[in-house]
C-alpha cells in the first residue's frame, strides 16, 4: 500500500459559538478524512460545505489499479462527512445519527454510477474542554465510522431521517483501500438495515 506523508496533523480548534462550533467541526471532519485518504495514497478534495456548516461533501480520487481484476484504474468516491461532539446512541451495534432528507435522498440514490458514502467522525467527550484536536490522536482512537445507504428506503419524513452507522464499519485507511477496491471491481454496496 502507497504511503503518502500525513500534512494534515496540525491542530484545530473547536469554537464555542454554534456557527464557529459547525465550521470548526466540519474542518475537522475534512482533515480527518484527508489525513486518512494521504495515508491511503488517494488523493482528497472538498466539494463543498453543506448548507447549515453541519458537514462536508468531500471527493477521493483513485488512480491506481487495486486489484489484478479492477474494472476502473481511474475514479472518485463521493463521501459526506458528518461530525458529532455529543456522545450518539448505539443501537444494535449501530450509531443512530440525524440526517437531513435531502442528504439522506441524495446518499440512497442508485441511478449514480459509483455509490456514495457518508463518514461519521465522533468527537471524544474531553474534545469539548480541550482547547485542540489533532487528526493523529483521532486517528489513533479510530475514531470514524462509514455507511453507504444506497438502496435504502425511502422516508415519510420531512426534515430527518435517522441513519444507522454499523460500529463495525471503521474508517481507516485500510477500510478507504478496500472500498475502493470493491468498487473498482464493480462490486455493489447497498444498505443494510
């Protein structure tokens, strides 16, 4: 596996207004997956913030070939990363999370070529007193979890739908590798519930 040296390791704050609190959460988030991306040797972009500063719609390219019978040597993986600071439920071994519809509907698509994925980073409690985070410590606590809602059903709801994260699901460089290689393989993610 390629190793690209990690220029993502610097320390961020997190503010205490709630507009500075979102963005400073969603850089974080950024610098996380980007950290972990460099680690991979995938190359890692933001698309654009999310309206409300609640996340990041961030783009991985991929220009390797991953496995003898990869189908794609050259795409990008879409991921929407969202961050919490509030310890989250678990239920059934899976993070409960609050997502937007609109986010929800774009993420379970299935006319889109590659599926799309959504990373959730859970900030450790002693992250709120602290005046600093470091991508190297959040690294080190695996602290990310990923889902791929494709095909998943459709909601009644309006403004939420609650996501379920496996905690299984850890985001790490190795997991980014292997994601890629699947879907370089042509290989299908569709949610579970």
């Amino acid at each position: 596996m390629p190793q690209r040296k990690q220029d993502w390791t610097n320390r961020i704050a997190i503010g205490t207004a709630p507009a500075a609190e979102s963005n400073s959460k969603a850089e974080v988030s950024y610098a996380y997956l980007h950290a972990l991306a460099a680690t991979a040797g995938f190359a890692c972009s933001c698309e654009n913030g999310l309206p409300d500063g609640s996340g990041i719609m961030a783009r991985l390219d991929i220009r390797e070939q991953l496995d003898p019978q990869s189908l794609l040597q050259e795409f990008s993986l879409e991921i929407q990363l969202r961050t919490a600071s509030a310890p989250l439920p678990i239920v059934n071994s899976k993070v409960a999370f609050s997502l937007e519809v609109d986010l929800y509907d774009r993420l379970r698509g299935t006319t889109e070529g590659a599926p799309r994925f959504m990373a959730l980073l859970c900030l450790p409690e002693e992250a709120e007193s602290g005046p600093t985070l470091s991508t190297e410590d959040l690294m080190k606590r695996r602290c990310a979890r990923w889902v791929c809602l494709r095909g998943a059903p459709e909601t009644s709801s309006t403004r939420e739908m609650t996501v379920r994260v496996p905690v299984w699901n850890l985001l790490t460089p190795e997991a980014l590798r292997e994601i890629a290689r699947r879907v370089s393989l042509g290989g299908r993610f569709f949610h579970e519930q």
